[in-house]
C-alpha cells in the first residue's frame, strides 16, 4: 500500500486495520485499535497490543497503564495531543497473552511499519519488550536498555518500559521518570 506522509494516508490506514482480517485475532476482537494521535507528531509511541479496555473503545492506552502514560505525560511538559499513541499488534489478544511472532510480523509489516512512514517521527519510543523485539527485531533487556536511544534503518528508538509495567512497580516507575526525563531532552 503506497502512501503519503498525511493524514489522509493515516486514515487510510485506519480504515483498512478497522477491517483487517490477515490474523486469527480479528475474529476475537470486538475492535481494531490504529492508533491515534498527531499525525506529524514527533514523538510516536509504541505498546505492545491492545488491553481490554482498548478491545472495547477502539482508542490507545485509556486504561490504567494510560492513565499512568499521561501521568508521565504531564510531568515532563509531552502532550498527548502533540504525540502519536499505537502497538506493534492492533487487536487484543486472548486473555491479553503476548502476541505471536506470527501476529507481530503481520502487523508490523501491513500497518505499523506504514504508519510509521506516514508519521515519520523524530523519535519513535518502545515501551517494553515485545515493542522492543518488534521493531529492532531482537530481544532486548529492558532493565539494561532503557532511556537508551538506538538508531536503526534511519530511525532513532528510545527504549523505556510498558506503563503496565512502571503502573504496578514503584522501581520501575522511578526508571521511567527518568527515562521520560531524557526523553522530553532530546525532542526539547
């Protein structure tokens, strides 16, 4: 799918991952989930795949690991309308089990990778391991790795935790502090 950096390329998208059938997740979903946010938004974060409460509205991150996102958000001066919010897996998985490398590569090569195109931010921020492994395609150790920047085929990525993770773990919400504190420096 050819398409522009606009945002009719992003509804276009949209549209097309609203009624995407290429995964047996789409006939558990009740929606899609694409993402949303500024389409030319410099900062685009990037979960894991849906929770239920995101299956149930079709919107990114409300849920309590959202509500802790822009918590970080408003500490450190990012606004959630200036940013782009999506996953590497746009349909909840079963029981919210980790996606399959099958359902990661199908999503990531049909939706993400384009709607990364359409954005083309100036960086592109994984919150956590399968976000991680998704796009730098290895694993990678978080606890090591975080507020890390790594460039890769023209693209910088910041490394951070899941806010599911930093919502539960008073240390791990202290390194994501910290990670979003280097963060709001490098796109200041």
């Amino acid at each position: 799918m050819e398409l522009s950096r606009t945002e009719d390329g992003l509804d276009t998208l949209a549209a097309a991952i609203r009624n995407c059938r290429k995964c047996d997740l789409a006939g558990q979903r009740q929606h899609a989930v694409p993402g949303e946010g500024n389409p030319r938004a410099r900062l685009l974060f990037i979960g894991e795949a849906p929770g239920a409460k995101e299956d149930r509205s079709g919107h990114p991150f409300i849920g309590p690991s959202g509500k802790f996102l822009e918590q970080l958000f408003a500490e450190h001066g990012i606004r959630r309308d200036a940013v782009f919010i999506t996953s590497c897996v746009k349909c909840r998985p079963p029981s919210n089990r980790t996606p399959t490398a099958s359902e990661l590569t199908t999503c990531i090569n049909n939706w993400l990778l384009p709607q990364i195109q359409c954005i083309d931010p100036k960086i592109i921020v994984l919150c956590g391991r399968v976000a991680s492994l998704g796009l730098l395609g290895e694993p990678v150790k978080i606890s090591q790795a975080h507020g890390t920047l790594v460039a890769r085929n023209g693209r910088r990525y910041f490394i951070s935790y899941h806010p599911a993770a930093g919502m539960r773990f008073p240390k791990i919400a202290a390194a994501m502090r910290s990670d979003f504190k280097i963060l709001a420096q490098l796109v200041g």
